[in-house]
C-alpha cells in the first residue's frame, strides 16, 4: 500500500499550520478528492475518506482494492464549510465520508448536481448537510468560495427530465484564484469553451481515461488531460483519479510526457502532500 506523504495527526498539523494572506493550499486526498484552504476557509472537492466501496465489492468479481491509505479521517477534519459532490458515485459521493465530515462539522454545505438532489438525499438520509444544487453555467456562492457548474461526460453527457446534468465539474473562485475541478470527464463540445472564459490558475484533471488495451473510458487519460490543460490556458495542472483503486488506475508518465512535449506546468502529487499557490511564481 502507497503511503500517504502526510498522514492524520501530521496532515491535520500541515493543514492547521498552512497560513499565507496572498496564497492558497491543496492537499490531494487520493482519488478525486482535493482540500483548499484559502485565509483559513477550506473548502472540499469529491473527498473519498472511507473504505465503503473495498466493503461494498468485497467477495464480488470487481474488488475495489485500495492502493493507498487513507490520508485522513474525515471526523477529524474540523473548519470545513463547502464540499462538493461532482456526481452520485461513491467515490465522489460518499456517505461514510460526508456523515463523518458533517458530525464533525455541522454547518456543512453540499455543492452537487441540481440532478442528482432526490439520489442524494437517499443515500444521505436524515443525516444531511445543507444541499446548495447547481447545473451548468450557474454560480452559487458560499463561505467565500464562488462555484460555477461545468458540463461533465462520463462517459456521455446525462441529462434529466428537466434537461440538467447529473455530471459536473466546478470553478471555484476566492480571492484573484480559479481552480478547476474536472469531476470524472471525457472532452466534449462545450469544455474548452466554457472554460476559457475562467482564466483558470490550477486545473485539476483526471488522467484513467481511454487505453486500447482497457475496454472503459469515463475520463481523461493523461493526453487528453495535458491538453486540456494546455487549450484552456491554466498555468498550472495536477493529476488524479489514480492509485486508489487496483482495477482502474495508471501512472502520471504518459501525462507529464503530454505536458512537457506542449510546454504546459504540470505537478505530480502524492497523496497527502502540501501544495501552495506560491508554487506558481516559479513557472514563467
Ligand atoms: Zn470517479
């Protein structure tokens, strides 16, 4: 198993210790799952913090065998008010995770597909944060942090009735910053398009997408992911949706090889490890 480079009490002593006016922090959480902390407001994308899909497909023919610790309890992280669920699968919306991180933190609020509000409240049951639903191209405002929905596909674009989209990814803005939160994505019409109006600073971008040799796509690979990155203009891009589970993972090589032939700043994270804006100064 892949050691986190920080772990509970060390990564709950990085995360309180993290201080900058000018800059942010983000902290990779394995999977999808990213911690921002900007002047001391924290803000959570997709956190994976349990072990309830290993349970779930135990004895099954598809094991979700994890492939890193855990980086955190979720009980234990105090001081979050915003996290968001780009989609309804477990891995983005967990409730052993958001249960944990709302008892904890009883003032939660949930960032999530307008679409999937009804699938939600199910698998949360009583227990829920406060649900602020989104489709694409609308903003919501919360703690500080501005969060703009994205069209997602993945593989294919899903809509409901009503024509909103159970698949999302997120802008969130706070201060001068833009991160972009892929969630799980393939490239589609609209991507590049809407994202470029966002000046993106850090696009975080899943890179377990389509290989010959595997028969599922539902996101990114790493070529796709640099070039992302690289058409939308974000200076600066890390990868995930690898090392977390055995079955459907694959290394950053072919990406960071995709970036450096396209001249676009890339950063490999492990999981756990401390990442901060300031980084950015030293890429021209
Ligand atoms: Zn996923």
């Amino acid at each position: 198993m892949i050691k986190p480079a920080l772990q509970d009490d060390a990564f709950l002593s990085a995360v309180r210790d993290a201080d900058s006016q000018e800059d942010f922090f983000l902290w990779w959480l394995g999977q999808s799952g990213f911690l921002v902390k900007w002047r001391g407001r924290q803000l959570l994308f997709d956190p994976y913090l349990s072990d309830s899909l290993t349970r779930k497909y135990a004895d099954t023919d598809k094991p979700h065998e994890r492939m890193t610790e855990r980086v955190v309890h979720p009980g234990t992280l105090e001081g979050v008010e915003v996290v968001t669920s780009s989609h309804n699968h477990t891995d983005h919306l967990d409730a052993e995770t958001l249960h944990a991180l709302h008892e904890t933190n009883p003032g939660l609020t949930l960032v999530l597909p307008s679409a999937n509000v009804e699938f939600a409240e199910d698998r949360l049951g009583e227990n829920c944060p406060f649900f602020l639903p989104v489709d694409v191209d609308e903003t919501v405002a919360s703690n500080g942090f501005s969060i703009t929905a994205i069209l997602a596909a993945h593989d294919d674009v899903k809509l409901d009735q009503q024509g909103r989209s159970h698949f999302l990814g997120f802008v969130a803005k706070f201060g001068p910053w833009a991160i972009y939160h892929s969630g799980d994505t393939r490239l589609h019409d609209h991507l590049i398009p809407s994202l470029i109006p966002h000046s993106v600073d850090l696009a975080l971008v899943p890179i377990n997408g389509y290989k010959p040799e595997r028969r599922v796509a539902g996101n990114l690979n790493g070529t796709e992911a640099a070039t992302l990155a690289k058409q939308i203009g974000a200076r600066i891009a890390i990868p995930h949706h690898f090392d977390m589970f055995a079955f459907n993972t694959e290394t950053p090589a072919e990406f960071e090889r995709e970036a450096e032939s396209l001249g676009q700043p890339v950063k490999v994270l492990q999981a756990g490890e401390t990442w901060c804006s300031s980084e950015l100064a030293s890429i021209a």
